[in-house]
C-alpha cells in the first residue's frame, strides 16, 4: 500500500510503506525516461511547488530524500529549510 499525493497539475509525490517520500526535481518532461535532475528552481517543478511541499502536514516527520546535482545539494538542502514558515 502507499499514497498518492497530487501536489499540483504537474507533481505526484509517492509516499511508500516504509514511510518514505522522493521529490525529484528533473530538467525532461513526465515520461522521458530520462533522470537529469536539476536545482531547486532551474528543473520542471518551480520553487513554490516546494514551497508547498514543505508546508504540507501530510508530510510532517516524513523523510524526504531530494534528488538534486551533487554540486549544489547543500544549497537546495537549505533552500528547502527556508520555505518552512
């Protein structure tokens, strides 16, 4: 079992059994078959798409793995932080 939540007309987030949620932000469109991941804000999902993620309660004391470019991934780390209000 797991759920499906719609974050926008775009974002589908999974959350599986193990209670785990993967936020992917990719630079090719939904069924590419392609896996270019991209900073926060530079891919196909906005900042405020992760702003709203990052408010949702439905994912409160869920872990989030983000995949990001390794080059930067502090900096998106803490980017997401920065959207909690």
């Amino acid at each position: 079992m797991r759920d499906t939540f719609i974050i926008d007309h775009s974002v589908i987030i999974v959350v599986t059994i193990d209670g785990c949620c993967c936020v992917t932000n990719g630079l090719d469109d939904a069924g590419s078959h392609l896996d270019h991941h991209a900073n926060i804000g530079h891919g196909r999902i906005g900042q405020e798409c992760f702003r709203r993620i990052m408010n949702d309660h439905r994912f409160d004391n869920l872990p989030m793995i983000l995949e990001t470019p390794w080059d930067r991934h502090q900096a998106d780390i803490d980017l997401m932080y920065s959207f909690v209000v």
